[in-house]
C-alpha cells in the first residue's frame, strides 16, 4: 500500500485524468477503503484543491477550478507532449499564442528532469517547422468552443460560408479540428440535421451557450479517416475528373486525402476525382502529381492548363534569353 503522502500525489493525479471518479473506482485504483478516500479528499481540499462531491448512486468526486491553478501532475511522458507543444505554438495557428508559451515554457523547463530535457532538446533538434499560412483565430474562442464540447452545451454562432453568404448556426459541439492549417468545429447541425464542419475563423461565437445535450454517436469509429473522406467529397467549387496514367496505389501516395479520391482502372491507370476552389490550384495540383494525365471534366480546366502551360513556357524560354530560369539564388533539389 501507498504510503500517505504519495497515495495523495497519486489521487490528485487521477481526479486530474478524467471528470467524475465514483469513491469505489478511487478505492478500487488505490486499493484502500472508501472511509480512506473521503480523508484524503479532505486533505486535499486542506491544501486549496477544489474537489467537489458527485451525486448519484454510491456518490463521487470531481476536481473543479478554484481561484488558483493548483499544480498540475505529469507522468514523463506527458510532459515531453507539454513541452514540445509550447516550443512549437508559435508557429501554430492561434493569435498571440506565441509569448504565452514562451512564458509557460520557461516555468516547465525549471522542473523539467535532465533525462526529460534531452528528450524535448533532441526531439527538437530534429524538427523543422514551417510557418503556417492559414488565417488565424483567438485562443479565447478556441476555449470557449472547447469548454462547450466538454460540457456537451450547445453553440450558437453567426457564420459566413466561402461564399460570404452569412447565417445563425446552432450546433452541438462534438470536436475541434486542426489540420495545420486552419481550426475547424466539427458539430451537429441541428437546423439541418446534419454533422457539419465550420471554419473557426468564420465563425462568431453568441454567448450564453445553448442548453445541455445528450451526446449522440459519432458517424464513424475512425473520425480521423471520416473527416478527411468528407474533405474529398466537400462542396469546392470547382470538380475535376482525371485519368492519370498510373498505378492507383502510386498515384494514392502523390494525392493528399483531403483533395481527392482514387479509383483503379486497370494496372496502369486509375480516375482522379478532384476538388478546389480554383481552376488554377486545380490545374497546378494536376500537372505536379508526376504522371501523364487526360481531362475529362471540366472543360474549363482544360483551357486553363493550356494558358499555364505558355505561361511556364515563357517563363522558361524569356525572348532574347536561352537559359531557364528556374528556382531561387541557391536552390537545389537534392539530386546529384
């Protein structure tokens, strides 16, 4: 058995992990009675914890916020995610996220262990990464929809569609969704009665929050394979149909999920179907997947790779000038 100090280290960790813990599942995991619970609770709440009770059949606990943020348990692992996390935040897609990290950071690092601070060194060491170059949103609203998915509260929100049509949205809030680029609330429509994807940058949140939910299934196990199925097939614009003169399984690796689908013909070719929002992204993502390719629809994404096409001829080939001019002062591409 636990000796007391760290049976309370070690009960503070889990009202930490998850919402509600009944008294039975904390004796089950400590292995001490219930009566030995309550004290340590009461222990706790000594210290300044803000440990609430639960009501319903044999009764629970709850770690709820108090004045201050009491300090946080990590296991190593945890605490290697934590770090890396901050060090790279300045590059995500959060407004002024970038000093607040800096200074949460700075805190980790003072009690981080050695063996801990050469992992997060060398992981670091080792990753490069880019600025991002989609819009970015207020972690304050970010919050607010995070706090209304745990709370299973619903959002109301003004919200303007790509094509700057503006409507009044109430959703349930399941999920926030980042795919590097942008922040998306993945959410039940409940106008529509639909699940539904929204930009968070388009988004206005209305307060207060909407009255409690019961959750309701997800639409698939693998929300991950979901979502970027759903991204294939969302309303673009503009929808391409390609034959590419390859192998499906080639051509699968050279298209990102989120663009396209593909579909086998025979062994050496497969059907692109393809989305965007313009012609010339179409058109560029096409020609640069590396294979022969014919166009079947639309026709407008035909003329378009015809005048990209004089487009890079003369820039290749400038009047008076024999030499291509390609790539920047220095550039190379690895190959020689």
């Amino acid at each position: 058995m636990l000796h007391t100090s760290a049976r309370l280290l070690r009960l503070l960790g889990l009202l930490q992990t998850r919402r509600d813990w009944s008294g039975r599942d904390l004796s089950d995991r400590l292995d001490v009675s219930a009566r030995t619970i309550r004290r340590d609770v009461e222990k706790l709440r000594a210290l300044g914890y803000p440990i609430g009770a639960v009501g319903g059949a044999g009764g629970g606990y709850r770690l709820g916020a108090g004045a201050s943020l009491p300090p946080l348990l990590l296991d190593d692992e945890e605490a290697v995610a934590v770090a890396v996390g901050l060090r790279t935040a300045a590059a995500g897609a959060v407004t002024g996220i970038a000093e607040t990290s800096v200074r949460a950071l700075a805190k980790l690092d003072q009690v981080l262990p050695s063996r801990l601070r050469h992992q997060v060194d060398a992981l670091n060491a080792a990753v490069v990464t880019l600025p991002g170059v989609g819009r970015t949103v207020d972690p304050a609203v970010l919050t607010s929809i995070a706090s209304a998915v745990r709370a299973r509260e619903r959002l109301r929100f003004d919200y303007v569609s790509y094509g700057g049509e503006p409507s009044v949205r109430d959703v349930e809030p399941y999920r926030l969704v980042h795919d590097a680029r942008r922040w998306y609330l993945f959410a039940w429509d409940t106008h529509r009665s639909d699940w539904r994807r929204f930009r968070v940058d388009r988004l206005t949140l209305r307060v207060p929050t909407g009255p409690g939910f019961t959750p309701r299934p997800l639409p698939a196990e693998d929300l991950v394979a979901y979502l970027e199925t759903g991204r294939a097939g969302a309303p673009f614009r503009h929808r391409a149909v390609v034959t590419m003169r390859g192998p499906a399984d080639e051509v699968v690796d050279e298209v990102p999920p989120m663009l396209g689908t593909v579909e086998p013909l025979d062994d050496g070719s497969c059907l692109l179907r393809i989305g965007a929002d313009s012609l010339d992204h179409l058109a560029v993502w096409v020609a640069a997947f590396g294979f022969d390719f014919v166009v079947h629809e639309p026709e407008e994404l035909v003329e378009r790779l015809r005048t990209l096409s004089a487009r890079m001829h003369r820039a290749a080939r400038p009047e008076g000038d024999d030499r291509v001019r390609c790539g920047g002062a220095g550039a190379k591409d690895g190959r020689g």
